[in-house]
C-alpha cells in the first residue's frame, strides 16, 4: 500500500477525449499536491524489466576492477560508465550506493553528457536490455507528458513538438548496499531532481522516501508500476503550480536493492521560459538560470561529480 496515487495512463494513448481528461485531472491533482505519483498502464514488458534487473545483478556482482573496465573516466564528455560507492555526492555528501550511467546511444561528438554508452563485456545482455528499455521509456515519459500538458490547458502535444521534441536522456542503474545503522548514513540524500520528469523503477525491497506537508512516507514498491516525480523544471515552468518535492533512499531490508531512474529532459539545446499559463501562480526561485537547459544540466551535474567536470572543463580548447 502507498500513500501515492496510483494513475493508469493507458487511456492517454486512445481516443476517448473523456478518459484522457480524466487521466490528466489525476495527473494535474497527483503534481499540485506534492509531485509524485505511481504510473501504470504503460505497456512496458514485464519480460524486459526481469531481463534488465537480472542483467544489472550480474553486473553489480562483478569484482570492483572488473567493473572498472567501464569507469566514468572511460567515457569521456559523454559521462557514461560506472561510480564505485561513494562515487556520486548528493547534498554535498557521498551516497551509500554505486551505478552505471547511461544515455541516449550516439556517436561521439562535442556535446558534454553526449555519446556512446559503455558497456561490460562480461554481462553482454545488459546492452540489449538497457538500449530497449530507454526506447521504451521514452515513449512512456512523451505520454506522461502529455497528460500533463492536458492538466495544464495546453493541447496534448505541447511538450512533443516543443521542449522535448528533441528530449535529454539519461538513466542510471543503482546498486544500494544493506545500510549501516547510522542515522545519518544515506543511500541518496534528500533532494530534488533538477530537470523535467523522472521514471523510476525499483526493485521489491524499497527503501524510498517523499517529504510532503505530514512530513516523511514511504513510496514502497507496487507490481507493475513505475513511481514518477516533476522536477525542479517543471516546477519552474508552471511558476510552482506543480511542485519538485524531496525526496531521499534508505536501504533498510537488510538486501541488496537496485533501482532504475529514468530521467526525462527538455532539449540539450532549448531555452525554458515559463509555461503560458503560469502567471500568477508562486515560484520560490529553486531554479534561476538563463541560456539552454544543457548549460542548466551541466552546472547541476558539476555538483554531482565534481572531478569529472574538472576534467571536462580541461579539456576544452584555452
């Protein structure tokens, strides 16, 4: 049981404009109240999540310098690869868990958090099912966002052929070890997401929590669903209407637990000005930039891992 609303999107890809109406009305109250939600009626395979999962399992057992065949030094300004625990900071502190980055598959070039993935030789599957499962996701965050926009009195294409028409993508695989009983020793320390959706898929030892207006609840695990949060620009866009809302991990099942974040962006290259119909509602300046959301992207994730930015920032031409 959660405290979260569950909200079938299925009918987002029909053509009952009642049921879509009523989807988004779920969706609008679910982002007003405190941003999160669990989706379901996706039609992602369950075949594909139980091949993903297996595959990351086998991955996280590998010894640590085999898993450091494919290190995020290794990949470069595409920022791909895997952290060791420790790695990745979080509120300015080292989370209790290690992961694979991965991205959109393409080719090398000059964009910073742009490029090929690595991958394990040992675990060659975990390629095929990471690849599927980001051409997957990504039509399940457009519908998603489609609902949103109709929440919000724009037509259901408003994000698809605007903001993410082109969207950022990014996911991360996270092993999280057994957590110590140390109260403050986290998996993820609280935050927020900095960009426009997340799509998480977690496995059934749970772990996650959502600070709301009562203060702390889980958002445990539910068959078949994927938990979802609006981040920081989104918030922004809606001038606060829709809210960005803590969130933090604690493995405490006393088992291993990997979880699948999903992260859905606007365009390396789009400029973020505020929704048409934002004016008048609240923005408590969680997020103030100008320029492109890629340069928006890369201060947050300089943050995040501060060495890698180092180096990228060596490389670019004096």
């Amino acid at each position: 049981m959660s405290e979260l609303p569950v909200v079938d999107i299925a009918p987002l890809l029909g053509e009952d404009e009642a049921g879509k109406a009523a989807v988004a009305a779920a969706i609008g109250a679910a982002c007003r109240d405190n941003g999160f939600f669990y989706v379901t009626g996706h039609g992602v395979p369950a075949g594909l999540i139980t091949d993903l999962d297996a595959a990351a399992r086998r991955f996280f057992a590998l010894p640590e310098p085999v898993k450091n065949e494919i290190a995020m030094d290794r990949g470069g300004r595409a920022w791909r690869g895997f952290f060791p625990v420790g790695g990745e900071l979080t509120s300015g502190r080292p989370d209790l868990k290690e992961g694979v980055y991965f991205g959109a598959e393409e080719p090398p070039g000059p964009l910073p958090l742009h490029g090929p993935n690595l991958f394990p030789a040992q675990v060659p599957e975990l390629r095929e099912a990471v690849l599927a499962y980001l051409d997957l996701m990504t039509g399940v965050a457009q519908t998603v966002m489609s609902g949103v926009a109709l929440s919000l009195g724009l037509a259901e294409d408003y994000f698809r052929t605007g903001y993410t028409a082109d969207p950022t993508i990014l996911f991360r695989v996270f092993h999280y070890p057994p957590a110590p009983p140390d109260p403050e020793s986290w998996g993820v320390g609280e935050h927020t997401d900095y960009g426009l959706l997340t799509l998480l898929l977690q496995d059934a030892n749970g772990g996650l929590q959502v600070r709301t207006g009562d203060g702390w609840i889980e958002a445990p695990p539910l068959e078949g669903t994927f938990v979802c949060n609006i981040g920081d620009m989104l918030d922004k866009l809606t001038g606060g209407h829709y809210r960005s809302t803590p969130h933090r991990v604690r493995n405490l099942s006393g088992n291993e637990r990997l979880s699948f974040p999903f992260f859905f962006d606007p365009g390396w290259d789009s400029e973020v000005p505020p929704l048409p119909y934002a004016p008048g509602h609240r923005w408590d300046g969680q997020v103030d930039f100008t320029g492109t959301y890629g340069e928006y992207l890369l201060a947050k994730v300089s943050k995040v891992f501060p060495r890698l930015f180092e180096t990228l920032d060596d490389e670019r031409p004096r």
